[in-house]
C-alpha cells in the first residue's frame, strides 16, 4: 500500500495521547504476580523515525536493554503461548494508507435478490462511521501505524495471549476490500518481540490456492521471517519445533491436492512439504462434521474452528467439541477450539441478524470459554483480538455516537474482555500443567 504524508501534526500527537492513555490503563490492570506458562513453547502430541519513537511506549523504549526491559514487561502477566488469537493487519486510514481501509468496507447484499432490496447498500464513512457495530478506543486505525500495533502488542500481553495467528494472503494478493498485507509482517513480528509474543500465520483462501502455490507460499513465509526470534514454533513429540499454520477454508480445495502436499510417501519426494526444511503443523477449518476424515486423508496436523457464532457449523457448536476431541485423541490430531465473546455483523451484512450473538456483558465468552476447557484442547484459539467487522474483537472498545449506532462494553470497562482473557488463559495453564503430571 501506497504512504500518504500524515495530515498533520495534531493528529500524530493525538493518537500518541491516546496510546499513553491506553498503556496507563492497561498497566493499572497488570496484576503483580501472575505465571501462566512455564516459558516453554508447546509441544505437539503425535522507519527507525521519529515517528515510530513517538509513538513507542515505554516498555518499547526501554526493551532496548535487556533488564529494563524485563523490569518493564513484568507489569504484564506473562505470554500463555497455548492461548493464540487472530489477528487482521487489512486496516487503513488517510494518515498512513492514503485513503481508509476497510473501515469503509461496502454494506454486503443478500443472496436473495427479493431480501437484498430491503435492506441499505453502499459504503461506510470513516472516521466517526465505520464498519463495526463497535468503536475501537484507538479510533479507525491503520495496521501499519507503529503505535497502534505497539498499543495492540500490550493489549495481548494484559490478556496473556502468547501467539497472534496473523490473516495473511501472498505478496502483491489481498482480500476483496484491502490491500496487500505482507509487507506489514516486519513491523508486527519486531513489535511482537519486544512484548515476547510470537506470530503464527493464519493463511487466507487467496484467488487461485492449490497445493503447488501453497508449498511456495509455505517455503516463502519460512525463508522470510523463520529466522525472527517472534516467529512461533510447536514443539513436536519428537522435540523439533515447526512452523504452525492454520488455514482458513482448507475445504475448498479437494482432500487429493492437500494429500500431495501434506501426506507423507513411501521412500520420501513426493513434492510435499513432510520431512523437508518446510515441514510445519497444519490446522484445517473443521466446518463440518463429515470433514473430520477428510482432514485426515489430506494429512492435516488438526484442527480448529475459528466461527464465534455458536451453532453456526457443526465445529463451531460447543456441545460438540468432546466428541471432536475424542475423534482428534483417536487419530493423533490437535484439536484446536476457537472461543470468541460473541458475533454481530450487521452493519456490514445488515440482514444477518439470525448470527448475532449477544455478549451479555461477557458471559457467552466465559460459556465458550468453559466449553474449551472442559474438551481438554492442546491450544485455545481466540476469534478474535481485531476483527472488527463481525464484532468478534476482544480488543478494547468505547462507547462512540455518530452517524452509525455503536454497541459498547458498558456497564464494563474497556477492557473487560482482555481481563476476562487473562483469568481463562490462568485456568486453561493450571488444567493443562494438571493434565501433564
């Protein structure tokens, strides 16, 4: 994406503000002695510029030096990487993208032209409208602003998320609404490391994905950043870490092409990606309860099920999730449940109200988050820190008027849902240390 020259120095110096007044509020929230990981990664059952400076906290200035920056971090718990959430780096605004970036994204019609016609179409307004049917605190940001993601960064680290499964499409590709993406993965992996979170790639369904661009978008991730410190890794029982990634509607491909990559042949070659340098773990969206073998023909790792509507599929239902475990313990597979704090997509999708689920002022999150636990899963995923869109986020959010009628967090704080985060990541810590001894 194109850099647009900042519209002025009052809008640099107010986003700085608000940034310092989000870093004061988290770290009121910190609590001052809290362990959730043993500091292990998990293992796997079977412009250097004076706008950067700016707007870096002070845990980033002082992480320049390693005991100032252990003094500074310790005011968080500590990262819990079996807790991952996913991350959306698609956001754009004038002062850094030239133009908004889907915050503006269209009012989607219905597949029935009869209901379409009922309902408004045309784009959102930014800043003050927006599509979300909540306000971010940090306004209508851009991914590539080196402030909001430090204040991101530090927003994970109160939650005690360990591992940020980043949405990310190929070089020079981009989602229907956005803008190529890639070239953002430095600054977050950089800003990742200050905070001791690790970054995973959540690989998106890219025009054209088969299993031959797949295995050069594998071996392009790795060879690219495979060497940063935040790059995550699982542990495998045999004590090599690999690259986890998850795949975001691996059904659409068919389980044959995924065989070739993923499956291991007698006598080795083949051209997949088993027992070579790109060898990683491979999570596929569980949609359906018929793709469970489908997902072990194609030689997927596990599974996770990403949907934070409950009900919406049959992998995101949550009565179902002890037996997805049992089927996942019985085929050496990861199961991967993915929570969320509730859905509400309609001021992008105005029709869908039937997916909408209410927060009850973070009560369905601990429900899904109960649910989790209590299917003894190897990692819980968050759907999501930031997408904004489906109203998925846990990221903290205000009360906003305007030209659009915003949901808020009221009568909680902003940020009930990364302590809610925090006290979950706590007990899923204490039930996994419990289910290894």
């Amino acid at each position: 994406m194109a850099r647009f020259r900042r519209k002025s120095c009052a809008a640099s110096l107010a986003l700085v503000l608000l940034v310092l007044i989000v870093t004061i509020a988290l770290k009121s929230l910190a609590p001052e002695d809290t362990s959730f990981t043993d500091g292990k990664e998990p293992s796997l059952r079977r412009k250097d510029d004076a706008g950067v400076t700016a707007g870096m906290s002070e845990a980033a200035r002082l992480g320049r030096d390693g005991a100032s920056a252990a003094a500074a971090l310790s005011k968080f718990p500590p990262p819990n990487y079996f807790l991952h959430a996913f991350y959306y780096i698609w956001y754009g605004n004038p002062g850094f993208d030239s133009k908004y970036i889907h915050w503006d994204h269209p009012q989607l019609p219905h597949w029935d032209p009869k209901v379409a016609e009922r309902y408004p179409r045309g784009r959102r307004s930014p800043p003050d409208d927006i599509a979300a049917n909540f306000y971010p605190a940090l306004g209508a940001y851009s991914s590539r602003d080196p402030a909001v993601v430090e204040a991101h960064m530090q927003q994970l680290r109160t939650a005690a998320i360990g591992v940020v499964a980043v949405s990310w499409y190929p070089p020079g590709t981009k989602d229907d609404n956005g803008e190529p993406v890639d070239d953002i993965v430095p600054l977050l992996l950089d800003a990742a490391q200050r905070y001791a979170i690790k970054v995973a790639f959540h690989i998106e369904p890219y025009k054209g994905r088969d299993e031959v661009n797949m295995y050069a978008n594998i071996k392009y991730i790795i060879d690219s950043y495979g060497e940063h410190p935040a790059f995550f890794r699982y542990r495998t029982d045999t004590g090599k870490p690999l690259p986890l990634f998850y795949v975001y509607d691996s059904y659409l491909l068919n389980t044959d092409h995924w065989a070739r990559l993923l499956r291991r042949t007698e006598g080795g070659g083949g051209g997949g990606v088993r027992d070579t340098p790109y060898d990683a773990v491979f999570l596929a969206l569980l949609v359906e309860e018929k793709q469970q073998r489908e997902v072990l023909r194609a030689g997927f790792d596990g599974v996770y099920t990403y949907f934070a509507t409950n009900g919406f599929t049959y992998g995101a239902t949550l009565r179902n999730w002890r037996a997805v475990r049992a089927f996942c313990d019985d085929n050496g597979l990861l199961f991967v449940p993915s929570v969320g704090p509730g859905y509400v997509d309609t001021n992008v999708r105005p029709w869908n109200f039937q997916n909408t689920r209410n927060r009850i002022n973070g009560k369905y999150y601990e429900t899904s988050l109960g649910a989790a636990l209590d299917a003894k899963p190897d990692l819980v995923s968050v759907t999501s820190f930031n997408e904004w869109h489906e109203g998925t986020q846990i990221e903290m959010a205000v009360p906003k008027s305007g030209p659009a009628l915003y949901l808020d967090y009221l009568p909680n704080k902003p940020a009930i849902y990364l302590e809610i985060t925090r006290k979950w990541a706590a007990m899923f810590d204490s039930e996994r240390r419990r289910r290894r001894d």
